[in-house]
C-alpha cells in the first residue's frame, strides 16, 4: 500500500468515526440546520429551540403530560426543533444524519412511556405542534388533517361543517393525530365504524432522507399499510391524513349508571360481559372499575360506572336497554340527548354546557404521573373469577380499569387489513390505568408494582400466546429492544401485532434497512 492509499484509509475510518460519535453541542447543531437548504422567509436555526433560550424548557413541556417524564432526571433532548415547514424537517432530518442524533417525534406528546420526546442516547426532538391544519371537504365527507393537531381540534373543525358528520377516535380532546391514528385509535364510535385507521384514506410522509411523499400512491401501499397502526415512528414523519368522516346523528344519547358491589354490580358486570359486544352497533358502553369507601371506616368497595353511548334518541336506546339489558334499570331520567360534538366534551368529562371551543385549547389542564397497560378477553369471565378480581382491585387499591367492548364493526375487519390485529374474537379490551399526584422515587416504585401486581393476576382471565397488547397504551414492561435486533422486537412485536409483526418487519427491511427510525418499541430490521 502506498502512502496516499494510507492516508486516506485513514481519513476514511476517522471520517467514519467522528460521524459516528454524536455531536451533542447544541451550538454545532443550530451551525448544521443553517447549513441545510433554507426557505429565505424562514431560518431553519430559527424554530430551532436550545437550552440556553429562555423558553426552551416551556417548549419542551407544553406536551408533556405524563409527570414520569418531567423531572430533572429525565433525559433532555439537545434541541426541540418546531418545525413550521417541510423545508425544516428536512433540515432537522440531514442534521440527525450529519451529527449522529437520535430523532424523536412528537405530534401531542401523549405517548405512556414517552417515547416521543425522551431517549438515553443524544437526540432532539422534532415537534409538530405547529402543523395544526384541518380541512373539511363537504362534498367528498372527507378532511385532511396535519399531525400535530389535536383530535380535540379535528372534532371541533368537523362540527363546524356539519352536525351530522363525526369520526371515530379517541376520548381525550389532547392526543395528537400523529402519534393516535398511527397506532390504531379507538373511541366511542368504535363498534359502529371501527378505529381511526380503519377510516384513513390518505397521507403523507417524510422518509430519513428527507423525500417527501405527498400521498398514498407515491408512499406505496405498504408503507401506506405500515403507518396504519404499526406505529409511525418506525417508517417517517406523518405530516398528516385524509380521513374519511362518518354520518353521526344530529342527537346522540348518553348515560352513567353506577352500582357498588354491595347494590349488585356483580349480576351487571357478568350481563355486560354478554351484552356489550354483542349488542346494536350504535351502542358502546363502557364499564369502569374504580374504588369507593364502603360503610365501615377505612372499607373499600369497587364502583362499576356504565358508561354509555348510543348513535341515535333516548327512545331507542331505552327500548334496546329493556330488551338486552334491563338489570341495569336505565332510566329516561339518566339520559341525555345531545349533539355528537357535545358528547365528545362529555366523555372528555366537561360539565354538560361546556362550548366547544375548549376543544382548541391544546393545554392539558391536570398534570399526573401515570402508568397504562392493556390486555384482551376472549372468553367471558365466570362469576368466581370476577369475584376473586373485584377483591384484588380492593388489595391494590390504586389500580382502575376501563373495559372497553368490541363486536360489531371491529368483529368485521380482517385482522391484517391494517397492523392493528385484535378484531373478531375480541370480548372487550382491558386498560389498566394507575394515576397519582405524589412526586418521589419511592412512591412511583410501588404503584408501578401494583400495576404489574394487577396484570399479574389478571393472567388466567385474558389472552395468551401471545398476551396481547395495544400499541396506542405503550407499556415498555412487554419488552423493549436496547440493540435493535430481530429477536428482541419479536418480543413485544407480536404483542401488539400478532401474524402483522413479519409483515411489519418486511415493509421496515425494505424501506428502512439503515433503521435510522428506532427507538424502544420500533419495529425491528430483518438481517
Ligand atoms: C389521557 C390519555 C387518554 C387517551 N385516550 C385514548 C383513547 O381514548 N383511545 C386511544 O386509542 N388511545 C388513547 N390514548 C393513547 C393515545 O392514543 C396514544 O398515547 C397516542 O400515541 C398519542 O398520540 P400523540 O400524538 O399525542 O403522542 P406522541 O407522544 O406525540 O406520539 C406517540 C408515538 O407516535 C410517534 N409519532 C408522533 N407523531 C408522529 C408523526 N407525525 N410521525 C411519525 N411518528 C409520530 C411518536 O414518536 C411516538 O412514538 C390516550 C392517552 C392519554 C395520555
Ligand atoms: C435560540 O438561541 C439561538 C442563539 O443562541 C438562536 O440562534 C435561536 O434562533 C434561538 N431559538 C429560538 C427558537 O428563538
Ligand atoms: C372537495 O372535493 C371536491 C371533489 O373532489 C372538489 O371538487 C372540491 O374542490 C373540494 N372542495 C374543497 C373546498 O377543497
Ligand atoms: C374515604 O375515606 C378516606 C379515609 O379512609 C377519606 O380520607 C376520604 O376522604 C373518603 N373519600 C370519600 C369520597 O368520602
Ligand atoms: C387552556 O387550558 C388551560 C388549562 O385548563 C388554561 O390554563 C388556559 O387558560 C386555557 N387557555 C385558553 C386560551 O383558554
């Protein structure tokens, strides 16, 4: 070898590994975003946001609701980079590559583990608060929706329009289109027209490269498939989705009925669990679990809520009740009529009267920290069983449940037409929700054991091989990946998408081979 051929071999490998360090100087990462391609009206180092700006902090935390992951222990991204522009994430994207950063999306910020503003290793975030758009196309009943908008936002933008237009996602008016409708999205509506991907019609997508695909045919079909309930954050950035809007009547009805153990809930949650998925499929009820105090000092009791919601009058969903359900005793005097957008704010919990203008307003209001993991029943739970679980709620205090019923619509829907599989078959989903207000380590370490006590209990009563799980309720305790290989995302890969996983790693082998997208929960590269 002669000496040239030495010098620039090894020019080559200190190339190589200086690109491979991450440069983690928030100074050298504004220098590269001004180095990218620029619009003239907008600098890209402009909307990018560094510790030493003054409201660096506040950007960072305006979509933060999960307490967990907003303490000074938390991992700080070296930037947060509100794009404005497509020219911006471009940017950002060529800056991740020319300085080893890790990239970190976020669309509303609601992810349970944050996965989408946290990371161990050197990253930024990139954040789509700022692409907010809704178009709503009467003629087409179709609306092209940016992901960094709120459903809250879409839903109001929908109402607008029309009151005989809606669509099905989910209940809390904060989450974000881009990170919801990319790991399925379920809501009220669910039985009646399935989840939020099951109405997605369109999209667009950056890929790592920065190329920018404006719609389904130039995105291709697999990757169109992919972004559909196999989590987003594995294939690109969503710039947003057209959605196909569904007819709502122009009065929904509602309702709450709670019963203690102690004034029959038992007799009403073993009825529900043969009525709520096999019911009219304009007809979604909820049960949720919670404690109460009994009679006797310091004594628990579980509280069952039903709550209810029914695509047409009181009239109607009365004479259903007294048909299927008439152990609950629903009572004209329990329901109320309303416009559809006025349910979305009560099952938001927004006192009756509230406008509906509250659903712009992106800020969540009550900051917890909290915990979420989910489960599947396919065979109904028999009365001892149920027995022996409303007394482990009492033990574990904290934990609460929303058991969501399927049927209907969802029953319909072959399970690898999206990467969302928990279709027919399906009773009703398990949330397990633990909620609390106390700062410290040590008080997070036992109500995340109580949680994890719960499922743990929970096992002979709900799907195995695999234990099936929701993307949408990210829980890192199903598996995580830490080196990014096949065998560890098979792991909680068929969790959450059972037969769809192979076909999710396929789509990622051919379009992210790099797998420059990874992150805990990423869909694995094939090698
Ligand atoms: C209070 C609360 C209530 C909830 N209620 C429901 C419910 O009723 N129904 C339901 O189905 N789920 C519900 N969820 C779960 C919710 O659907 C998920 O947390 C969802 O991921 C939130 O989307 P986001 O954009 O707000 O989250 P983010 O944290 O911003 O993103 C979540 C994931 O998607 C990725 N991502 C975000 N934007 C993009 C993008 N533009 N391109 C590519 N990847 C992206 C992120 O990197 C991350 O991996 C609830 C969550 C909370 C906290
Ligand atoms: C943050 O500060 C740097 C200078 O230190 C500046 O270039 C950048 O534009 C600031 N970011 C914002 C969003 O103001
Ligand atoms: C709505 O869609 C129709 C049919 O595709 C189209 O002709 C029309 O221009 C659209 N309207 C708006 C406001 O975009
Ligand atoms: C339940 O009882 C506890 C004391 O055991 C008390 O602190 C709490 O306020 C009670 N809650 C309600 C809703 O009455
Ligand atoms: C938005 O909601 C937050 C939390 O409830 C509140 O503090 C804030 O004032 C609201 N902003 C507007 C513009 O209404």
């Amino acid at each position: 070898m002669d000496k040239l051929h030495v010098i620039s071999l090894l020019l080559l490998i200190s190339a190589s590994v200086t690109t491979s360090q991450p440069v983690t100087d928030p100074i050298a990462f504004l220098r590269c975003l001004d180095r990218q391609p620029a619009d003239t009206a907008s600098p890209n180092s402009a909307v990018a946001f560094i510790p030493t700006n003054s409201t660096f902090t506040a950007v960072l935390r305006r979509r933060i609701p999960n307490l967990r992951f907003d303490k000074p222990t938390t991992p700080k991204p070296i930037s947060v980079v509100a794009a404005a522009t497509w020219t911006h994430i471009q940017a950002a994207l060529g800056c991740a590559r020319e300085l080893s950063l890790q990239v970190r999306i976020r669309s509303g910020g609601h992810d349970f583990e944050g996965l989408s503003y946290i990371s161990t290793v050197p990253f930024f975030v990139l954040d789509m608060f700022s692409f907010k758009s809704v178009d709503v196309n009467l003629t087409e009943r179709t609306a092209s929706v940016d992901s960094g908008a709120t459903i809250g936002e879409l839903y109001y933008r929908i109402a607008q329009k029309s009151n005989v237009l809606g669509f099905p996602a989910g209940l809390s008016s904060t989450l974000g289109v881009g990170g919801h409708f990319s790991g399925g999205g379920y809501g009220n509506m669910m039985r009646k027209y399935g989840l939020s991907v099951d109405n997605v019609v369109g999209s667009g997508i950056v890929d790592s490269n920065g190329n920018i695909f404006t719609d389904r045919v130039s995105m291709g079909e697999d990757r169109f498939w992919a972004i559909r309930g196999g989590g987003a954050a594995s294939f690109g950035v969503v710039l947003g989705y057209k959605i196909q809007l569904v007819p709502v009547p122009a009065k929904v009805t509602v309702f709450k009925v709670r019963k203690t153990t102690r004034e029959g809930a038992v007799d009403l949650i073993m009825k529900w669990q043969s009525f709520a998925h096999s019911t009219d499929r304009n007809l979604f009820v909820r049960l949720t679990l919670t404690l109460v105090n009994g009679t006797k000092p310091g004594e628990k009791m579980v509280l069952a809520t039903f709550t209810g919601m029914y695509l047409g009058g009181s009239d109607k969903l009365l004479s259903l009740m007294n048909r299927g359900f008439p152990e609950l005793k629903l009572k004209k005097t329990d329901c109320t009529e309303m416009r559809w957008i006025d349910s979305v704010l009560y099952w938001a919990d927004y006192p009756i009267g509230t406008p509906s203008s509250v659903l712009l307003n992106a800020t969540v209001d009550k900051k917890l920290f909290m915990k979420r993991k989910s489960d599947y029943v396919k065979r109904p739970i028999s009365r001892a069983g149920l027995g022996l679980i409303l007394k482990k709620l009492v033990e574990v205090e904290k934990v609460e449940m929303n058991w969501n019923p399927y049927g209907g619509r969802m029953g319909e829907i072959p399970s690898s037409r999206t990467p969302f599989p928990h279709r027919a078959g399906n009773l009703f989903n398990i949330e397990y929700l633990i909620d609390w207000s106390e700062a410290g380590e040590n008080v997070e370490r036992k109500y995340l054991a109580l949680a994890n006590e719960m499922y743990r209990f929970m096992t002979p009563y709900v799907s195995s091989n695999p234990r099936e799980a929701y993307l949408n309720y990210r829980d890192l305790d199903i598996g995580s990946s830490i080196s990014s290989t096949y065998q560890e995302g098979k792991i909680y890969g068929v969790k959450y998408f059972k037969n769809n996983f192979e076909r999710l790693v396929d789509v990622k082998t051919t379009i992210d081979a790099e797998n420059f997208w990874k992150n805990e929960q990423s869909i694995p590269v094939r090698r």
